[in-house]
C-alpha cells in the first residue's frame, strides 16, 4: 500500500509531540520540533537543507 503522506500519528511521532497537563485541568500539546505547518512558515523551507537550516538544528538540539 502506498500514500502521498504522512498521517497525523506519524507527523506527531516525528516531531516527538506529547502533552503536559496543566493546573487548570488542561492539557496542552507540545514537540520537540516543529510540525511540518510550522517548519513551511518558518523561512526555512527552501527546498534543501542548507548551511542555516543547519545551524538552526544543531542550535535547537544543543538546547533539549
């Protein structure tokens, strides 16, 4: 079987997404990287890893 896509279950595994419950009885959903909507608004995507999208990764990493 094959599909142009990825589902959401497997956008949220990649992105490592989970959620922190809140004092307010809430949850909220965070990641450890950016969904794929987030990535395409972030002036990063330009069609290949360049030296900045580099730069931005291992900073991002440097901080978990």
């Amino acid at each position: 079987y094959y599909d142009d896509g990825l589902s959401e279950e497997e956008i949220d595994f990649m992105c490592g997404t989970y959620y922190v419950h809140q004092a307010q009885g809430t949850n909220v959903v965070v990641s450890w990287w950016p969904w794929p909507h987030a990535w395409n608004a972030s002036g990063l995507n330009v069609g290949f890893w360049s030296a900045r999208c580099k730069d931005w990764f291992q900073t991002h990493l440097d901080n978990i």
